[in-house]
C-alpha cells in the first residue's frame, strides 16, 4: 500500500503539469489562429488599397447582425456597412490608401477573437487616422469580422 502513495502522487504530479500551461506561453494554435487573423486584416487593406469595397468586406460576417460603429453612429448588417462603405467612399480617389498596424490580437477561444489596431488613410495628402477594435468569430473555418468600433483621432 506504502508504495502506491508515491506512485499515485507522480501521476498526478506529471497530469497536473500536463494541463497546465506555463505562464506567457502562446499555445501554438492560438499563434496560428492570430496568423490567420493578421493575413484576413492585410487582404483587406490590399483589397481596400485595389478599389475593391466588395473585397474589403469579405473580411466581414455577411449577416443582418454584423454590427459597424463609427463617427457616431451604428450600421446593423452587411448589406448596410457596404452601403455606408460604398456612399462615403464612392471614388478610388476618396478611398485613398489604407494601412493598418499595431495590430493586437487576442485569441480567447477556438472560435473567438479580439484584434485592436490602428488606421491611417492617405487620401490626397491628408492623412485621417484612428483606432479600431474588432469582435471576430470563427465561422465555417473563417474568421471574420461581426462587430466593428472605428474612432477617429481627427
């Protein structure tokens, strides 16, 4: 009996750290996933940077419950964030370039995400710029984008 006390406590022992995750690692799918992310948001701005609203809202939840906020107001749906795209950017020369950065992205499951960045447009040599922070789902094996904050810093 003496003898399986120590042995019951080392199983346990190597269970115990085999659940349990070190502080600040990054488990390799949940890097993998962030990658995933990161290359969704940069086809969107060389979708976005093509003239090609179409394309730039691929990396959006095509339904009625996407939800978009910016300048102060809400725009519920897909169909309603293109059209909101597609009203105040209706020229090549109005989207101007876009580039994105300081990305931050936060897996906290296998199918949810939150990613923060920045946003700068050059648009005839202005250059608007904001924060954005995006809720994504990983839907039928894609993530994208259900919620959108937009903020200006202008």
């Amino acid at each position: 009996m003496k003898a399986l006390i120590p042995a019951a406590l080392a199983a346990f022992m190597l269970a115990a750290c085999a659940t349990t995750p070190a502080a600040g690692l990054v488990a390799p799918d949940e890097a993998a996933e962030a990658a995933a992310i990161t290359a969704m948001l940069e086809a969107q701005d060389a979708a976005w940077n093509r003239g090609d609203i179409p394309g730039f809202m691929a990396g959006y939840w095509r339904s009625p419950e996407l939800r978009f906020a910016s300048g102060g107001t809400i725009a519920r749906g897909w169909d309603a964030t293109l059209e909101r795209y597609e009203t105040r950017y209706d020229t090549p020369e109005k989207m101007g370039t876009l580039v994105t950065s300081e990305y931050e992205i936060d897996v906290v499951s296998e199918d949810a995400a939150i990613a923060h960045g920045r946003w700068m447009l050059d648009v005839a040599g202005e250059n608007p710029s904001g924060l954005y922070t995006l809720v994504l789902r990983k839907i039928e094996g894609d993530w994208l984008i259900v919620s959108d904050t937009t903020t200006s810093a202008d």
